[in-house]
C-alpha cells in the first residue's frame, strides 16, 4: 500500500517484547471482534422465537422486536467515534477491558429479560460496550505491529469482521435448535471471561502521549449528530418511507449537528478530529469506499435473508450455512488482499473488487424460486472475494493516513462509516423492497377478509400469515406474495449494485495506483525514521 501524500512521520519502533507476542495479541483481539461483530447479526434469527408467548418466548411485538435490534445499533453507532477518542486518551487497553466486561454484563442480563423492555435495554447496554471494543482493536494492532506488517495484520483483522457477519446466524440458528432463546446471548458470557483473562496477560496498553485539551463540545456534536442521523435512518427503515416526519426530523436534525461538528473542529484549537485528513483524496475516498460497500452489502443481506427462508423455505440455520462461500472467500482473501495490492496497486484491486462485489449483487435480480443452489453459493462467493480486496486496502489507507497516536481516532471514522453505511443500507433498500413489494402484492388481496388486509400486505411474511389462516383459499396468495417479492428483490438487487458501482467509480478516480517499487513499503516511500521490516 502506497502511503498517502502527506503522510506523517510513524512513531517510534514497537518494543521488541511486543513485537514478539504481536500475533497472540492479533488473536486475543480477533476473539474479542468476533463475538460483537457476530452479534450484531445473531439476534435477527431469533425474532420469530422470542415473539412466541411464555415459555417459549416472552411475547415480543413486531415494533419491540425492531428497537431490541435498533437499540443495540443506535447506541453502538452515536458512541464509536467517542469510544476512539476516549482510546487514544486515556489507553486503549483500559478502554478494550472495559467495554469487553460492559457486552459481557448486558449480554447476561439480556438472556434472562423477562419483558421485551428489559431486552430492548440489556441490549442497548451490549451496544455501549461493543462500542468500546471495535475501534479499540484496530487501534491496539495499529499499535503492536511495524508499518510493514500493518497490511497483513489488518487484512486478518478485516477477515474476521466478515466472518463474524456470516456466522452469526450459523451460531444463532444452532444454539435454537438445542437451547432456549437466551442462549444467544448467554454463550457470550463465557467467551468474554476468557477474552478479559487473555488480554489481561498479553495487550499492551498505549495511548497518545500528547493528547492535548480535551474537546467535550466535539464529543457532544458528535454523539448527538450521530445518534439523531441513526435513528432516522432506523426508522426510515420501520416506516419502509424516508418522507415521514419523524424520519425526516432526526435525519436532517443529524446532519445539521454533524454539519455544525465539522464547523466547530475545523475552528478549534484543540480538536477532536483533524478534519484536514478529509482533504486527502485517497482518506477521503477509502472512507466512502467503506460506506458505499457496507451499504450494498447489509442491504442484500437483508433481503437474502427473507428470499431464502420465506421463499425458499429454508430453516435460519440452513440459510445461514448458505452463506458460509461468503465468510470463506473472505478468510482465504482477505489476509491475502496486500500481495495483490502491492503487484497491482490499491486503486486497481479496490476497483475490482467493487466491481465483483455489484456483479454479485446484480445476480440477485436473476434469482426465482428454483434457482439452484451451487448458483447461490457461487454469488455469494464472488461477493466475500470481492469485499476481501476492498476492506483491508481501505482499512490500511484510513488507518495509514493518521499518526499512530491517533489510531483510535481512525479507527473510530473506520468504523463509523462502516456502521452508518449499513444502516443507510437496510433502511434505503429496504424501504425499496417494501414500496415495490406492497405495489405487486395489492392486486391479489381481494379475497383477504377486510380486517387483515392492510395487514397482510405489509410484508411478505404478513402476507404469508394471513395466508396460513385461510387454509385451502390461501395457497394462490402464497404463490402470489413468493412472486411479488421476487420481483421487488430484483428491482432491490439492482439497485444495491448501482450503488457498488458509484463505490467503484470512486476508488478508482481517488484511491492511488500501483507502487512504485516491489513488494512491501517500498522504502524509499517510507517516512524519515519508520523502520524496515524485522521478523
């Protein structure tokens, strides 16, 4: 990876006992990822279970279901740039080991709430601590790896982000086959005790030795901003419609926060963010390349989800198996992406990538109800290959554009983009799916008794509810709803891959081209004082 014009000057050499526990470090912290990562997408395959009466369930409402997600994403989205700051302030470490022993905590209490309200707060609670723990990972490998090694640490780093995504419903479909719903979140309670234990023993701590005046109207700006922007978008989302009032007023509320962020760091004498680095094309364009391909991926994910349970009728676990190409093309490639950014430079290998990442999503408007299945695994192989030759390049270029004192501060604007484009995605294209879907599935309505039919034509599975409850009379509007969002999971998909192809017309316009040298940082590139590799 070429380094940014401007760049600064690397910090000093990592300590040479540091350096020899670097990659137990890598493993310590690909643990801690994994079990935030894997629950953000855990909870979604046990929707239908936790909505059951007692003692199965507890009885949870389509719009409690909803906010036991959202809360979790809108407390983890506001706090990540915070979280960052607070890292690089007073130690990554400390701020790891606390946020590790908060998602432990909330997910614990989260296993055994006994009313949708008090899931819906343990849940807001594990997101207030994941949001602690995702940026303080990259920044502690920022941090115990050499500028040489960064490439490849980051490319495992970005490998088990894409893992913990693909088997989370893997891991939830399983535990619900054998264990009750809490079970999702209580298998996290062991997993965090032996996490705190081995990062205890191995991380080292590290923080800026210059941190400066503390910024606190930065950090409200920003939490505000965020939060507001977040919640819009989560209930653009619920509403299926971005034109509602109480989706437009916390969106353009946000963003006139956020706008008013900006304003007051680019003013300060003591800012939270130097927002200079978004003057660097290749900053700039790795930071959108994160959101552009978030957002098209959690969008198809959203909508592949319900194409092959309600569609195809497979159970949340074999769906889940389904996506496994994905999470394996992710792990072969991803550790990978640096040797081929180093033949061929970043801005070739992104450009494909997203290239493969909008073919992927294109298939999807090639999919009926009989679609073999190797076809599926397939698509969903050449995308995780795609995002496996997009992610660790961006990542290396955000995280190398900022000083190694400030790893948190990148991490955090790594991984809020990253967070803000996914939502925008499930919202947006979700909200596309909706309008398409009820256009198609009005017309075959009429013979739904009156009372249910605004019900049933609020989704597909609404649809195939009331369709259940008609027996006989029900199977045509079974076929009828497969067909109506077939159709409007094309339109969906193609959209999803018009925005992959913005994201590749972006890298491929800003992100730098081939290096000038052979393999590795070539050295003439490397700022006065960074050392050259050592094993």
């Amino acid at each position: 990876m070429p380094i940014p014009s401007g760049a600064p000057v690397a910090a000093p050499r990592v300590p040479e006992a540091v350096h020899r526990r670097r990659w137990a470090i890598l493993g310590v912290l690909m643990f801690s990822l994994l079990i935030v990562v894997l629950d953000n997408s855990i909870l979604n395959v046990a929707v239908k279970t936790i909505a059951s009466p007692a003692p199965t369930g507890i009885g949870a409402t389509q719009s409690e279901l909803e906010w036991a997600i959202n809360s979790y994403t809108l407390v983890f989205a506001g706090l990540l740039f915070t979280a960052g700051l607070l890292g690089d302030r007073i130690g990554r470490k400390k701020v790891l080991l606390a946020g590790i022993l908060v998602f432990g905590l909330g997910s614990a209490l989260a296993a055994f709430s006994s009313s949708p309200g008090e899931l819906i707060t343990w849940r807001a609670l594990m997101g207030f601590g994941a949001a602690f723990v995702m940026p303080a990972t990259l920044a502690v490998l920022m941090n115990v790896f050499e500028r040489d090694e960064q490439p490849k640490a980051i490319g495992i780093w970005a490998g088990g982000v894409g893992l913990g995504i693909a088997i989370g419903p893997i891991t939830g479909g399983a535990l619900l086959e054998h264990f009750w719903w809490g079970s999702i979140f209580l298998v996290n309670v062991p997993v965090v005790i032996i996490a705190l234990i081995a990062m205890a023993v191995l991380v080292p701590d590290s923080r800026d030795p210059d941190p400066g005046r503390v910024d606190p109207l930065g950090v409200v700006l920003s939490i505000v901003g965020l939060v507001l922007l977040v919640y819009g978008i989560i209930r653009g989302g619920e509403l299926a419609s971005l034109t509602d009032v109480t989706v437009l007023a916390p969106l353009v509320g946000g963003l006139l926060v956020l706008v008013g962020f900006v304003w007051h760091e680019k003013r300060s004498s003591h800012p939270s963010i130097d927002i200079s680095y978004f003057r660097k094309p290749a900053f700039s364009a790795a930071v959108a390349a994160i959101a552009l391909v978030f957002f098209a991926l959690m969008g198809v994910t959203f909508f592949s989800a319900f194409y092959l349970q309600s569609v195809r009728g497979y159970t949340a676990l074999e769906s889940g198996l389904l996506i496994l190409p994905l999470a394996a093309a992710q792990m072969i490639f991803s550790p990978r992406a640096r040797l081929v950014v180093d033949r061929f430079g970043a801005r070739a290998v992104c450009t494909v990538g997203m290239l493969l990442v909008a073919a992927g999503l294109a298939a999807f408007a090639l999919f009926g109800a009989d679609t073999p299945l190797w076809v599926l695994c397939l698509v969903f192989f050449v995308q995780g290959t795609g995002m496996a030759h997009i992610m660790p390049p961006v990542t290396v270029a955000v995280m190398q554009a900022l000083p190694r004192e400030r790893a948190g501060s990148g991490s955090a604007i790594n991984n809020t983009f990253r967070q803000v484009g996914g939502a925008l995605g499930i919202a947006v294209l979700g909200s596309v799916l909706s309008t398409v879907y009820r256009g198609d599935i009005e017309g075959h309505l009429a013979g739904v008794p009156a009372a249910a039919r605004d019900v049933a034509g609020e989704s597909i599975e609404a649809t195939l509810g009331v369709a259940r409850t008609m027996g006989p009379a029900g199977k045509p509007l079974i076929a009828a709803a497969n067909d109506a969002f077939i159709g409007a999971m094309h339109v969906t998909a193609l959209g999803s891959a018009a925005v992959a192809l913005v994201g590749a017309a972006v890298v491929a316009a800003f992100l730098p081209g081939r290096p000038p040298a052979g393999p590795g940082v070539p050295d003439q590139a490397r700022p006065e004082g960074e050392p050259a590799h050592r094993s």
